[in-house]
C-alpha cells in the first residue's frame, strides 16, 4: 500500500507542477516615454472626446460619419470577431464542465435455445477532466482576453473610420475653396486678356504682350477644369466611403461649411504611458499578450498528466418467453491518469510554438505603444507648426493682394508690365493657395490628434 507520507509527498509535487505552469506573465513594460515633448495646443477648452464631431457644427459631417460606420466592412469586421471570440470563450469555459451525454437502444434477438428477447435500453454517460495542471482554464483565459481584444478591436476599427470620413470631408471643403481662389485668378487673368487685346487691336500694345496674356488665361482656365475635376473625385470617394447616393450627397453639400474658428482640446494625461491606455489598439495588443501567455500555460500543461473521471447510469428492460425484466445499472468511474510518454516531440514543440508568439506578441505590443506615442508627438507638432504660421500666411494674403490689386491699377494706366502684373498675380495666387491648405493641415491634424489619443474609448 501506498504511505500517506508518499501521497503527501506526490500532492505536494502535482501542487507545485501546476503553479508553475499557471504562473501569471510577468508585466510587460510599455516603452513609453516619462513626458511628452511637444508642445501642448493652446487655448480652447477640455472636450469630451464621445461628442468631439459636434463642434464643427456640420450635421452632413456627423451624417457621413455614422453613414461610413454603418457600411464599413472594416467595422462589420471587427463585430465579427467579437462574436467569433464569443464563442470560442464559451467552447473554452465548457471544458471545465463535466459532458453529459445520453444514449438508448433497442434490440430484438434468439439465440438459441433461448426464445426470442427484446430489450430495450436508456442511459447516460459523463466524463470529466480534473484540470489539475490548469490546460483548460489557460485555455479558458486566453478566450477571455481575446473576447475583450475584439470589442476594443471594434471601438478602434469605428473611430478609424469616422477620421478617415473627416479627413474625406475636409480634403473636398479644401477643394472646393481651391476652386474658389482658382476661378478667381482665371476670371482675373480672363478679364486682363481681354482688355490686352483691346488694347493689342488699337495699336497701343504689342501683340506679343497679348499673346502672353492669352497663354496666361488659357493656363488659369486649365487650372480651374483640373481643380474641379479633384473636387468631383473627392465627391465620389465620399460616396463609395458612406454609401450615400451622388445626387443626394450633391444636394447636401449646397450648404456653406464654416470651419471651425476653435477646436476644444483634447485633455492629454501628463503621463504618456496613463494617456495610451486609452487607446483600444494598444488595448488589444495588451490583451493579445496575455492571451499568449496563457496559451504557453496550456501547451505546457499539455506535457503533463490528465487525470479524467467518468461514470453512467442507465435503466432498461428485457422481455423473452412472455417474461419482462427490468435492469438497473450504474457505475463511478474509472479515475484515470493519463502520463504522456512518447509522442515524437509533438507537445514540446507545440509549447515551443507557444512561447515563441507570446515573444512576437510582447514585440508587437511593445511597437505599437512606440507608434500610439509617435502619432501623438507627431499631432501635436503639426497643430503647433500650423497655429503658428497662420497669422503669418493670413498676413501675407492681405499684403499680396494689396500689392496686386495696386500693381494691375498700374497696369491698366500703363505704368507697369504684363511681366510685372503676371509675377505678382503668381506669388498672390501662391499665397492664398498656401493659406488653403494651412487650414487644412490645421484641421487635419486635430482629427490626427482625436484618434491618436483612443478616440473617446473608455478602457473597461
């Protein structure tokens, strides 16, 4: 017989095994810097990220975005997963529940000399496995932390949609006030051709001055037709990006878009690693790690015994030589522990296989809080560089336009040149295009900043 000594000593042994194998992951550190270094924005006020589009006062933007979300097969995607990683956490809680199973049967024979006998049999079977090592409730774990990594998956896939409709948007805003200073330097350069010519046809200017004046109108008018043509592919992008219909969408952007003269700022945590754990993809590749480490747990545990359990119960009858028979059966067990012995090396190099995606997921982690920082740093530069160029661009408008408008008052009195009048009309045009696109760039790089910092997503 076995000692109680010996089965103290075992029970100890199997204890130990199995704390090993279900250690928790040590932490991992998130390569995130003590501060940020850029400068912060300045001025506005904290907004609550949740209902940050409504500041730009446009009920088409808002459209667009729910319109994008609702049709993106990026989202529909992730919604997928979720329910995908449902119902692998409900497969994996299972396996830590005993299985039922029920059976019945009938039969009719004669062997003899025996008359003919009918019986007839119902039962149930159960089997259960002691998780002594911890492989299914690894398992079970790993579900779990993959079950959270697609809901925060989805959050992330809803916000990257709804910036890239913003962004969408705003690249057909800016086009269309492109189109605007475009149409008025070819109507201008229009109207200066025309009175060249004129003046060309009198005898008082030369035609070669009036064939420069041509060249430039037909050069501006050219621009105008390509700038259209952006606007009207910027429209179709929306289009495909939200599944509204083209006459629709047309017909809503009528309406005059007002950009916003202030945004409200997002309330960054002075410490950077606190703020990215807001972000719902640094999230799941947080929680991918862990679910690499409890998958490690599981292929280990798979290299060491199983200890199973099964039983049954059944009742049944058996009727032969017009006698009936009722049987009754029931039986606990075998305990049974299974030791693997030899398998080629198949469950070692399943917990190698393991191991080695719990380090890719720890790199991959690792990278994406180093990317979640960069794109943060790199929102905030850009709203710095452009809140302060923008008084200097506005300025450089103003005095370009003042110079042109004094330098074609000259022109028609015949005190400058056509050279002069077409230098200064390419260095305002230069301008207002520059002031355009810093407006865009500004607008663009608060959006940047809205999905660099989560997006309004609460971590659970």
């Amino acid at each position: 017989m076995t000692s109680p000594r010996t089965l103290a000593v075992a029970a100890a042994a199997l204890t130990l095994v199995a704390c090993a194998v279900n250690r928790p992951p040590e932490q991992v550190e998130a390569p995130a810097p003590p501060q940020w270094y850029a400068p912060l924005p300045h001025g506005g006020t904290l907004a609550d990220l949740a209902l940050w589009w409504q500041q730009f006062n446009d009920p088409l933007l808002i459209e667009l975005i729910e319109a994008a979300q609702s049709v993106s097969p990026t989202v529909a995607s992730a919604a997928s997963r979720i329910e995908q990683a449902r119902a692998t956490r409900v497969a994996a809680g299972a396996a830590l529940l005993p299985t039922v199973d029920a059976n019945a049967a009938a039969a009719r024979a004669r062997q003899p000399p025996a008359p003919v006998a009918t019986t007839v049999q119902v039962g149930a079977q159960t089997a259960w496995e002691v998780d002594i090592f911890g492989r299914n409730r690894n398992a079970g774990r790993a579900a779990q932390y993959r079950f959270e990594g697609a809901q925060a998956g989805w959050h992330e896939a809803r916000v990257a949609i709804a910036a890239e409709t913003a962004n969408s948007y705003v690249n057909l805003r800016t086009c269309e006030r492109l189109l605007v200073v475009a149409n008025n330097d070819a109507k201008s350069r229009a109207e200066t051709s025309r009175l060249t010519k004129l003046s060309a046809d009198a005898g008082s200017t030369a035609p070669a001055v009036a064939a420069r004046a041509r060249a430039s109108a037909a050069e501006a008018s050219a621009r105008a037709t390509q700038q259209k043509a952006l606007c009207d592919i910027e429209v179709k992008s929306l289009v495909a990006l939200t599944g509204m219909p083209e006459p629709r969408l047309r017909e809503k952007l009528g309406a005059r878009w007002v950009e916003p003269e202030r945004f409200a700022l997002v309330a960054l945590d002075a410490i950077p690693a606190r703020q990215l754990l807001q972000r719902p993809d640094v999230y799941v590749a947080e929680r991918e790690v862990a679910a690499a480490s409890a998958d490690v747990g599981s292929a280990r545990a798979e290299q060491l015994p199983r200890l199973t359990l099964s039983g049954s119960v059944a009742i049944g009858k058996a009727r032969t030589g017009g006698a009936t028979v009722d049987a009754e059966s029931w039986s606990i067990g075998p305990l049974a522990l299974t030791l693997p012995v030899f398998d080629g090396g198949r469950r070692a190099a399943q917990a190698d296989a393991a191991l080695a995606r719990y380090e890719e997921a720890v790199a991959l982690y690792q990278a994406r809080v180093r990317q979640a920082v960069g794109e943060v740093e790199q929102a905030l530069v850009t709203l710095e560089s452009a809140r302060a160029r923008s008084e200097d661009a506005r300025v450089a408008v103003e005095g370009y336009r003042a110079s042109f408008a004094a330098t074609e008052a000259r022109y028609r009195s015949g005190l400058a040149s056509l050279i002069e009048l077409e230098d200064q009309r390419r260095v305002t045009l230069a301008a207002e295009t520059a002031l355009v696109g810093l407006q865009r760039e500004r607008v663009a790089a608060w959006i940047a900043l809205y999905r660099a910092v989560g997006g309004g997503w609460k971590r659970p």
